[in-house]
C-alpha cells in the first residue's frame, strides 16, 4: 500500500528565509505527487503537481518540488518566505487503483513563519 | 468559475443523531472525493464518485454512507454518530475520466462537524 511520510511536524522560519519540507513516499509504479497548502479554517489549494518529466516542478507561490526517485523524495521549496507562507503543508501520492482517484496524505507539516 | 461549494459549513450535532453533507462541484467536474480530517488521524480517504457510482471507498463504517446526482452533486450522510465523527469534511472535485484521471484534486472550504 502507498504512504507519505512528512517527518516534521513543525517548522519555523524567519522571513526571507528559505524553506524546504521534507516528503517522502512509498508506492509501487511511478508515482502521482501533489502538495497541498491549508490554511486555518480552509480547504486545501494545489500548489504544484508532478506526473512525469522534468524533475523540477513549479508552483504557485514562488514554490517548486524535485522528484528524486532514488529517494523516493518530493520535497517542497521556496527561496524566500512570506509571512502569507504561514500555514500547514501536506503532501499527497495518487492512487488509481478501480480506475478511480484517491490521495493518500502526509500528516502535514505546520509552518510558522517568524518576522 | 465557481469552486467547489459545501453546505453547511459549520454544524452541531448530538450523539446518536445522524448528518447530511452536501457538496457541489466545479462545473464539469464528474469526480466527487470526500475525507475526513481530524487532528488525531490527519486526512483520510472516505470514498469517490463519478457519474452516480461509488468507484473507491475507505476504510470506514457503514455509517458513512454517499450518493451522487446525476448533476454530479454528491452528499455524504453519517448515522449514529459518535464523538469521534467530529471532524472537518473535505468534499473534493476532478473532472474524472472512466479510466481515471490526473489525480488533480480541488477541495471545498470543508463542512465542520461537532458531535456533543
């Protein structure tokens, strides 16, 4: 079965710091990659996706990700941090299994930023 | 273009009583996915919809049941509850094909359930 592990559950910056959120998956095939921001009170925004290709992936946000399969890694950058940035952070595997969709999530890493 | 609109977004229930969610889609969108968020156990999975048939389902009771409409609408129903059913509910939306699709999901603000 798949899974997402986030191995922080909290982080702090400070401001126009950089950020990186660490996630790591299992899955057998090729994965489908998602992270997914939320903010108190609110559902969950996309912010960058990755099915194939380039390794690099841009978000919304100023936010990228790199695939590492050798890893087995998708970990969520930014070179500089908004105070905006403050909110929890999850990331999610694909599943298509019965020809459907289901997200399997990370617990989600809260993110403080300090100014 | 609308998002993912659900109703109602804050409810207070007592035990042994039983909820209805409801969650309308993105136009066009066929696929609805509903999840349950709790502090304790994160997101999970609760199950998807498309065109009127249950395509996936998580590991929950039979007390959590849904349907979808045939204008793709979708409501989630829980009976009995317990104390441990307070949670926020995520409806999410993708446009589905029969063989799947890119995973991409689009998530509502969320139905906010207390259980007293």
């Amino acid at each position: 079965a798949q899974s997402v592990t986030q191995p922080d559950i909290h982080i702090t910056v400070s401001e126009g710091a950089s950020l990186e959120l660490r996630c790591n998956y299992s899955y057998g095939a090729t994965p489908y990659l998602f992270w997914y921001v939320q903010s108190p009170g609110q559902g969950l925004q996309l912010l960058l996706k990755y099915f194939s290709g380039d390794t690099l992936v841009q978000g919304i946000k100023g936010f990228e990700a790199e695939f590492k399969r050798s890893q087995s890694s998708f970990n969520l950058r930014k070179p500089s941090v908004h105070w905006s940035d403050a909110a929890e952070y999850f990331c999610a595997v694909a599943n298509f299994t019965g020809g459907g969709n289901k997200l399997t999530f990370g617990t989600g890493t809260q993110l403080k930023v300090e100014l | 273009k609308a998002g993912v609109t659900q109703t109602p977004r804050y409810l207070i229930k007592t035990r042994g009583q039983q909820v209805t969610l409801s969650c309308s889609p993105i136009s066009g969108h066929r696929s609805v996915s509903w999840y349950q968020q709790t502090p304790g156990q994160g997101l999970q999975f609760l199950f998807e919809y498309f065109s009127e048939t249950q395509r996936n389902k998580g590991n929950f009771p039979g007390r959590f049941s849904g349907r979808q409409f045939s204008n793709s609408r979708s409501e989630m129903n829980v009976s009995t509850l317990e104390l441990g059913d307070s949670a926020l509910y995520l409806c999410a939306s993708s446009y589905g094909t029969s063989g799947g699709d890119t995973g991409e999901l689009f998530f509502g603000e969320g139905s906010r359930l207390t259980v007293l």
